[in-house]
C-alpha cells in the first residue's frame, strides 16, 4: 500500500498531457500491487494464491518500467522515484519469496 501511495506522489506534477497516459498506467500498475496481494489472499489454496502474488511481480515490474521512462522524460519527482525503486525491490524479494514458500508447501 505504502508503494501505491508513493506512487501517487510521484505523479502530484506530470505533465496534464500525461494525465490519461504514463500517469494513469503508473498509478494502476501501483495500485494493481496490493490488490492482487489481497485478492490472493483470500483464495482457498496456498497454489492460486502464489498465482496472485505472481501476477502482482508482474505489476511491479511494469511500475518499475514506468517510473524509470518517468524519471528519464523528467516527469515526477526523482527523489520519489528512487524511493519507489529501492522499495519496489524489497518488496520483488519479498513477494518472490513468499510465493517460492507457497509453491514448495503445495507440492
């Protein structure tokens, strides 16, 4: 969630001929993130839950895609974006790591 907020920082000054591109993929990657957590969440088996939580990886990876075009057309905040960045990177190890316990739990 706190990935998703930053995110909406980042985005406070794009450009108003973003508002509907970069901007509004950015923020629907970040956001995508902690949706996808919390719907896995909620499944009956640790194996589509680790389907989630893949599909969220997928998300932060778009969202890192994002914030780097971003940061290089000089779109946002790069304090903000660093921040995402190093963020986005603990939380890759995490969700990989916790979908590698469910996938081996499930085996």
């Amino acid at each position: 969630m706190n990935l998703a907020d930053l995110s909406y920082d980042f985005c406070t000054n794009f450009p108003q001929q973003e508002m509907y591109g970069l901007r509004s993929q950015l923020q629907r990657a970040a956001v995508s993130i902690p949706s996808n957590i919390a719907e896995g969440s909620q499944r009956t088996s640790d194996k589509e839950f680790a389907n989630f939580l893949r599909i969220a990886r997928g998300s932060l990876a778009e969202l890192e895609t994002q914030v780097l075009l971003s940061v290089k057309r000089k779109f946002g905040n790069p304090e903000i974006g660093r921040k995402i960045l190093r963020e986005s990177e603990e939380l890759s190890k995490m969700l990989y790591a916790l979908c590698s316990k469910l996938t081996a739990h499930s085996s």
